[in-house]
C-alpha cells in the first residue's frame, strides 16, 4: 500500500512539474493563469488567447468612418434621419455616377466633377467652408479626392447642407414638405441653389450641360420617399 501510495505520489509530482514547463514556455505566472488561457481549462497559444471573438454582432474592420460624422451633420443641418439621407443619396448617386465608377468616377461637363457625387469646383468649395478644411481642385487634389469614400461623403452631405441653407432664403421652398425640401435639394445638386429657387417660384425647368433636366432628380426623390 504504502508503495502504490509513493508511486502514485511521484505521477502526480512528475505531471505539476511538466505543467510548469508548459506554462513557463508561453511566459504564463504558474498559479496564476491568466483568463484567456484558463477558461475552457486548456492550454492555448498566447496569439489564440489574444484573439476576438468574432459573431453577428462584432462590428466589422471595413465599416465605414463618415457614418458618425455625416448623420450627425445631416440630423443638425437638415433635420434628415438616417435612412432618409440615405434615400437620397442613394438616388444622387444613381444618376450621377451608377456604372461610370462609383466613388472613383470622373467625369460631367469639360471633365470637371469628380467621384460618386460628381461634385465640382464650387461644390467643394461650399462643402469645405462647412467642413473647415480646405478642398483644392487641381489635379493631385481631385485624384486624391476620388479615392477617399470617407471625404466624398462628408464632402456631399456638407454641400447638400450649404444649399439648404441658400434654398431657405425662397419662400417657395420653406414651405415645402421635408420631402419636398430633399427634392427640391436634389433639383439645386444639379442645377445650383439659384436655378432651383428660379424652378420653386416659376416652374421654369433648367437643364444642365448635356440637357438634363433638374427635374430628373428631384422626381427620382419624390418616387423613391413615397
């Protein structure tokens, strides 16, 4: 008895001591294991022990940056929730550049306006004043420009919101539905705040370098926010 008492004794002498060596060998405190090794009561890799677990509910790496910024802006500036400005945008983005490349599109009159929106000079002129930033139109500036989805998002939402504020000053169009007001906010990215307050108070329809009519965009809102 006393035998089988010594052998069973030395097993389990031999077993803590190879434990310790294992333990030692991923740098781990013996006595202490920290969370991510001891709790499914195995020894793990410390990179394994360092990974996130991943699900439905993780958020992903590529989601976008501009979200936060550019809803906040729009819910200030125009009293637009989110899945409204993305109606309209949505809709912006399907005349302007669907099928001509997207964010990296180039392209309108004398190739001047650039990316998902095809925004030109003037636009980003009035988006940067909201933005506080400065957005140059010379070449490097409008290549750069195309490749920056966060800054085309920011850029458009600041420019539709500067035009509210140019449209405001009709009082044709304060006294449009919100609805209307995002139509109408539609017919000025094509036209300009100017033709579209001249469109609200005379029905007088512009059209634009390829003759487009405004009136092109603002029925594609009012189609898409029934």
């Amino acid at each position: 008895m006393a035998v089988i008492s010594m052998l069973m004794a030395n097993n389990i002498q031999k077993l803590w001591n190879e434990n310790k060596m294992s333990y030692a060998k991923y740098g781990v405190p013996v006595g202490k294991l920290s969370e991510g090794y001891s709790k499914y009561g195995k020894l793990v890799e410390p990179e394994e022990a360092e990974k996130k677990p991943q699900g439905l509910m993780t958020p992903s790496k590529e989601s976008p940056t501009w979200e936060t910024d550019v809803y906040s802006l729009i819910s200030d500036k125009l009293g637009v929730d989110k899945n409204t400005w993305n109606i309209y945008r949505e809709e912006v983005a399907k005349i302007e550049s669907q099928g001509s490349g997207d964010y990296a599109a180039r392209g309108g009159a004398n190739d001047h306006y650039d990316g998902r929106y095809q925004l030109g000079k003037d636009a980003k002129i009035d988006a940067a004043k909201l933005l506080g930033l400065s957005l140059k139109h010379d070449a490097a500036s409008r290549e750069a420009f195309r490749s920056d989805i966060d800054l085309q998002e920011k850029a458009f939402a600041a420019y539709t919101a500067k035009n509210h504020s140019y449209m405001m000053k009709s009082p044709e169009y304060r006294k449009l539905s919100d609805k209307d007001k995002l139509a109408a906010l539609a017919y000025a990215h094509n036209q300009g705040h100017g033709k579209a307050k001249t469109w609200l108070k005379t029905g007088s329809i512009s059209k634009d370098f390829y003759g487009t009519p405004g009136t092109k965009f603002s029925n594609a809102l009012k189609v898409a926010l029934q």
